[in-house]
C-alpha cells in the first residue's frame, strides 16, 4: 500500500487579519484553523504529518502538539521554500505527499481522500485540488488537456479573454509523488517580483519532465476558503457553525433556531435532545439523550446525563448527571460533580464540588469546595465559607442534612448524617448526626421601645 504523508503550511504572519495573533490560530467555532486541518488530515492513513511553522511557532506546537511534527520556516521566502523546511523529515520517503494551507478550516477529510484516491489511480505525479466557481476573478484557471490532465494553471492577471473565462481554480491544495516533489523543489526559481519561491512552480517543472499532472474537482467550492482576513473568518465560522448544526440534526437532535446556535466541532450530542436559542457548547463537552439545554446557556468541556435541564445557565469543566435540573441563572464552576437527580435552582454557584442523588439547592446560594451528600437540602441563602483570605477549606455535609435558609458553614466543619442547621445560622464546629444546630442570638423583645425612642427626639 502506498505510504501517505501530509504537509500543512503554517508560517503565514497574515498581517491582512491586523491582529496580535497569529493568523491559523484564530478560532472558527471555538477551534484555531491549523486545529481544524490537522484533525481533518488526522482522519486520513496518514503515515507522517509535518506542520511548516514560523510566526508564533510556539504557540501553534501548544495546540498541535501530538498531532503532528514540525518544521521551522525561520524566514518567510514563499509557499515552495516552506515545502522545502520538511525535507529533512520526508524526502527520502517514497509515497504520496499531500500539501494543505492551514488556513484553509473548512477542508473535509473526504474530500482529501478523494484527492489521494484520484492521484494514484491516474498515477500523476502531482494532483491540483481545483474547484468550480462563477466568480473565477482573482483565481488562477485551471486549463486542462484533451486527456483531462492539466495543462497549465493561469493566474488571472495573466489569463487570455479566452482563459478567464474558465470556472475551474486552483485551490492552493495538491497531493505529489513524494520523491519527484523535493527534486522539483530543488529547482524552484526565485525569480519573481517578490523574490520568493513558489510551489506552483513545481507543477510547471514535473510537466516539462513529461510527468501527468492530473485535477480533481471538489464539488463543495465553500469548504476550499482560505481565511486571509476577518471577513473571511467570519464566512468560514457561518460555514462551520451550518456544517455542525446540520450534521447533529441528521443525528435525530432537535435545534430550535440553528441561526442563534453555536455548538464546537468536538463536541457530542444524544438524539432526542432539544437545544434551546442562544445555547453555546464548546470543548468537550458531551450531552446525553432526551436533554434539554437552553435557551441562553453556556456549556464548556462538561458532561451532562439523560433527561437533564439546563436553561439560563452556564457550566463548565463539571460533570453533570441525570435527570438533574439547573437554573435558571446558575452557575457550575469548574471542578464540579453533579450527581443524579440534583436541583441547582436561580442565582447557585457551584464551584469546585460535589452533590451526591437527590440533593437540592434551590435559590440563591453560594457552595464552593464542598462534599454535598445524598438527599441533602440547601435553604435559600446557605453558603459555604471556604476562604479565610489565604486559604480554602472543605466543607463536608452528610447524607440527609436540612440546611436552613441564610446559614454559613464556616469551613473547614463537617455537618453529620441527618442533622439539621436552624435558620440563619453560622457554623464553625463541626455538626454530630441526627442533630439540630442552632448558632445565632436569642431572640429579645424590647416591648414600647419605638415609642420611647421617639420621645427622645
């Protein structure tokens, strides 16, 4: 079986995108573009993958990292000298190489298997990746032979009326014989009015050589986008978000409004569940069935069960369970573990802890770096005091425990199995189970005191 390399071109500044940031990095539905490509060819049999870096190298191996290797393009000196950075890695390899733009996010693996399959089933030397468009202007024509093969690639500046009116463009993707790529590449002139080498060039070297250069057409012209400035970003984040939303769909989820729905490349959504207007899921996040998320709720590298209710509500980095309902206007903070059946009702904070079944903070509470039993109640206004100014501390509440509404526990203490905290309390040692803990003033009635009061005015 032939052996498949690949090579994405990454070393771009793009000073078009007029930003801090390096140009593939920048997200499209919450994944850098480079990501998006890589993960795309990581789908393929891809027997060794070199990203070509230069401007932000290191930030770019930070989220590539396992993904891929790397070669340095210390100096900017065109697409054909950023090839040429993988040599060391992949020139003496036999096989097929395939050359990708890593601004280029909306590319499908399928589509780049396509490609290979044609390459090797014509036998080409070098395959061009070209698509189908009305609006060729600024695109090089792809003019092909009587045989299909491509003749030559016409830069439109360049182009015959007869030429511009051709449709079919190079797409800046190719796939090559490996060997016959770096000996053509050795050959690349720099003689242009940028002084820079070109892998286009390439092509005219293997067809002068008598080499078949072959095409293969996409038929989807929208996912060969290059991002080269914030308009072209957003086109391809309208693309994306479309592609994702769609492909859940069909995978029998229910999205109410696909337009105000923003849902990440990663993320895992079970049939039958409903997503509400103004719903974000991004990283990791994986959603079971039958749920229901949203409207206006932010879910981040979390795992929610069956059955689960979110709205008006943002969670992160937590686990969440089944048949649990949260919000609305809750927040579950990192680190968080929700158990099945749970209540987290309007205006709780969650950070940092666990609920075991059943338990319930309905309202207006604060609990953080706490282990919450099963079956425990949390009244309106309980807090967790877990912050002294330096340090945190645990809070542990046993199965069973009624916490009355506006007490503090005052970590670190523990309150047993089945206590109950009075209303209005402040915990600060630790709760025996099966007790009732009172820590407030008694009451005192001061009868006629208003009108006394007055007559001191």
């Amino acid at each position: 079986m032939t052996k498949r390399y690949a090579v994405i071109l990454a070393a771009g500044q793009g000073t078009r995108m007029k930003s801090k940031l390096y140009k593939v990095l920048h997200p499209v539905c919450g994944k850098p573009m480079v990501e998006h490509v890589v993960d795309q060819i990581s789908a393929l049999n891809i027997d060794k993958m070199v990203t070509v870096i230069g401007h932000g190298a290191d930030l770019v191996k930070s989220h590539l990292q396992g993904k891929s290797d790397f070669a340095l393009q210390e100096e900017q000196l065109g697409t054909a000298h950023a090839v040429m950075q993988s040599e060391n890695t992949l020139s003496e390899l036999d096989g097929v190489t395939l050359v990708v733009c890593g601004d280029t996010p909306l590319i499908k693996a399928e589509t780049m298997e396509a490609l290979l399959n044609h390459h090797e089933e014509v036998k080409a030397k070098a395959t061009i990746l070209t698509g189908y468009t009305e609006k060729p202007d600024g695109y090089g024509r792809i003019i092909r032979s009587e045989q299909g093969h491509v003749e030559r690639i016409v830069e439109h500046k360049d182009a015959s009326a007869d030429e511009r009116k051709v449709k079919e463009i190079n797409t800046g993707t190719y796939c090559f014989d490996n060997k016959a790529l770096f000996e053509a590449l050795k050959k690349v002139s720099n003689d242009n009015v940028q002084g820079e080498y070109y892998l286009p060039d390439v092509i005219e070297i293997l067809q002068s050589n008598g080499e078949i250069v072959s095409a293969y057409q996409t038929s989807e012209f929208e996912e060969t986008l290059g991002v080269n400035d914030r308009v072209a970003l957003s086109q391809a984040e309208q693309v994306m978000k479309r592609r994702i939303n769609e492909e859940h769909m069909r995978n029998g989820v229910t999205i109410l409004d696909t337009a105000n729905t923003y849902i990440g490349p990663d993320v895992k959504i079970g049939r039958d569940t409903i997503i509400h207007p103004g719903t974000v899921l991004s990283g990791n996040t994986e959603i079971g069935e039958d749920a229901i998320v949203g409207p206006y709720t932010e879910v981040q590298d979390s795992v929610i069960g069956n059955r689960t209710h979110i709205k008006q509500s943002v969670a992160h980095n937590s686990s969440i369970g089944a048949d649990v309902t949260i919000g609305p206007f809750a927040h579950i903070r990192p680190l968080s573990t929700i158990e099945d059946e749970v209540k987290i009702g309007n205006f709780v904070e969650v950070k940092k802890s666990t609920f075991g079944k059943g338990s319930k903070a309905s309202h207006l509470s604060y609990i953080g770096d706490a282990e919450v039993g099963k079956d425990v109640n949390l009244g309106c206004g309980s807090i967790t005091v877990n912050y002294d100014g330096k340090n945190k501390f645990l809070t542990k509440i046993e199965d069973g425990v009624f916490v009355g509404c506006n007490s503090n526990l005052v970590a670190p203490v523990t309150v047993g199995k089945g206590a109950y905290i009075a209303a209005g309390s402040t915990i600060t040692d630790d709760v025996p189970g099966e007790s009732l803990s009172i820590a407030r003033a008694r009451q005192v009635n001061k009868e006629n005191y208003v009108e006394k009061l007055n007559h001191k005015k």
